[in-house]
C-alpha cells in the first residue's frame, strides 16, 4: 500500500518534470532567432518548433514514461 502510494507520487514528479521540461523546451526554441538555427548548420526553426509541439501533446495525451523520455532527448 505505502509503495503504491510512492509509485504513483514519483510517477506524478517525473510527469511535471517532464511536461515542464518540454514546455521550456518549446519556449526557448521559439524564441531563438532563426538564423541561430542557420549558423549552427541545424535543422531548420520550423522542424524543431513542430518536433516540440508534437513532443508535448504526446506528453500531454499519452503519459507514457517511454515518449516522455523520448522527447527530453529530442529537447
């Protein structure tokens, strides 16, 4: 009982680090100039932008620890 109890509050954390984590994520990336983007022969700011969105509704629709690692990887 007291582990169910911890399982679901450490699930709880890790689902408002990451989801956090993916909204600075998308911040941050919308907010850099593009030509940041250009210079450091990456990506472009649109692929990044869309990678992120897709990346928190997944979090956001889908709590699955495996996506939600996935995507603090893609940030």
């Amino acid at each position: 009982m007291l582990r169910a109890g911890f399982d679901s509050l450490l699930s709880l954390a890790m689902f408002l680090v990451f989801t956090g984590f993916a909204v600075a994520a998308l911040v941050f990336a919308a907010m850099a100039r593009e030509d940041a983007y250009r210079a450091a022969d990456k990506q472009t700011k649109k692929f990044w932008l869309i990678i992120l969105g897709v990346n928190l509704v997944l979090n956001l629709l889908l709590p699955t620890l495996f996506l939600q690692i996935a995507g603090v990887i893609a940030a």
